[in-house]
C-alpha cells in the first residue's frame, strides 16, 4: 500500500514563519513537521510515499529528496497553485494506485499523532471507499466533524460528533468521476457516508492539528520534553 501526505497549504495561519518556509518544515522536537511523518511511515512498514506541494515546495523537494535518508522512495506532485485536498488526491492519483480496488493512506501534513499508522487496514465491508481515524475534539474544534456509530460506520450529524483527525485510508474508486478541480475531501466523504461506505475508528492518545504558530511551539515543548537527554 502506498501512501500520500498532503503538503500543498499556503500556511496562512503560521504566517510570518510560513512566508519563507513551506509549512511541512517548519520544525518541532528538533525536526520538520513532515519528517515525523516519515519516520512513522517508515515504522508502520510504508514504503512508498507520494507528497504533494505547492507554496515553495521546491524546498520540500531539495530538503526531502529521493526519500533514501529515510528508508523510503518518494514521490512529488507539485500543484503550482494549491489544489483543494480532493483535487490534490486526484491529481497525485497515478502515482498512488494501480486499479480501481487499491487502498492508500493519506494523512494532511499539519498534524502530530502518536496514532500507529500500522494499525489502519482496509475494512473486510466490500462496499466501504475511506476508513477515518477520528479522535476527541479540541478545544479548537468543539463541534467535531463526524459521528461514529457503535457499528463503526461514520455520519455527517449527530449529537455527539469526534473530529477527523486527517488520517484515513481511501479507495481509488471513492474519486471516481472526479478530475483535479473536485475541491474539497469533505464533500466527497460526506456523500459517500450518505450511502453508509465511510467507516471510522476513534484514535484516544495525542493529536494536534498544528494550525497556528501557538500550536506548532505546544509540540515543540511536548516533543523536546519526551526527548531522552544525551
């Protein structure tokens, strides 16, 4: 299974650190954001990663290259101007599947977890297209995304939403019809969770969505304070 992080934000919100560096490289716990993602990656067993960009991405390229420094053969999309996350999806598709029953993971850029990547497999429903990792709601984001039912299956209402964590897997078929300008990834798991084919799993350890420089330096301290000292 391949899979994809979404790298392409301008990353208005981090302004003034986003104007020279691209939001994927801006650094926490010693290293740049998309790193920690590579290195989980790599641990979960992944061995190809297609990484799409756009606002300076030639940075991620030069900084990133082959993906050989870790373990890992990488793969770019570069967009020019930002597609939406749907749009970028379809765009990077022939680099990620093969046939229209291939799986792949994608997960947005801006985030930390501790979630194990390992632990994310294609559902045994055969009529299921994205499998969500959903996590308790921050304080950012009281309202959620998303409810899970007790059956796993996930809504687009409900009394007790959890927020989508932007991890999932997604199936090739799922973007069926769709070209680069399909837009947003909500709309498109929205419609298909209106013909119960979005399942979800609830992920209770850390995540921060690292969206404004006062959540970039919360997991700088948190990293650098589980950083066994030399």
């Amino acid at each position: 299974m391949k899979a994809m992080i979404l790298a392409a934000g301008k990353g208005e919100r981090m302004r003034p650190l986003t104007l020279t560096t691209p939001k994927p490289l801006l650094r926490a716990g010693g290293k740049p954001l998309i790193v920690h993602h590579l290195e989980n990656l790599k641990r979960a067993g992944f061995q190809d990663v297609v990484i799409n960009h756009a606002w300076l991405g030639e940075q991620i390229e030069q900084q990133l290259g082959s993906g050989e420094q870790f373990g890992l053969n990488l793969h770019y999309s570069p967009e020019g101007e930002p597609l939406e996350t749907a749009g970028g999806i379809v765009r990077a598709m022939p680099l990620l599947a093969d046939n229209d029953d291939d799986w792949f993971l994608v997960i947005n850029g801006d985030i930390w977890t501790d979630f194990p990547l390992g632990q994310l497999q294609p559902p045994a429903d055969p009529n299921c297209d994205a499998m969500l990792v959903l996590t308790d709601n921050p304080e950012h984001h009281p309202t959620g995304d998303f409810q899970l039912s007790p059956e796993g299956l996930l809504f687009s209402d409900g009394d007790t939403k959890l927020t989508f964590t932007g991890i999932s897997l997604l199936r090739r078929r799922l973007f069926s019809g769709f070209d680069d300008t399909a837009g947003k990834l909500g709309p498109v798991l929205r419609d298909a969770m209106a013909q119960q084919r979005v399942r979800g799993l609830k992920h209770s350890g850390q995540w921060i969505d690292v969206g404004t420089p006062a959540r970039l330096e919360q997991l700088d301290t948190l990293l650098t304070e589980n950083t066994p000292q030399p």
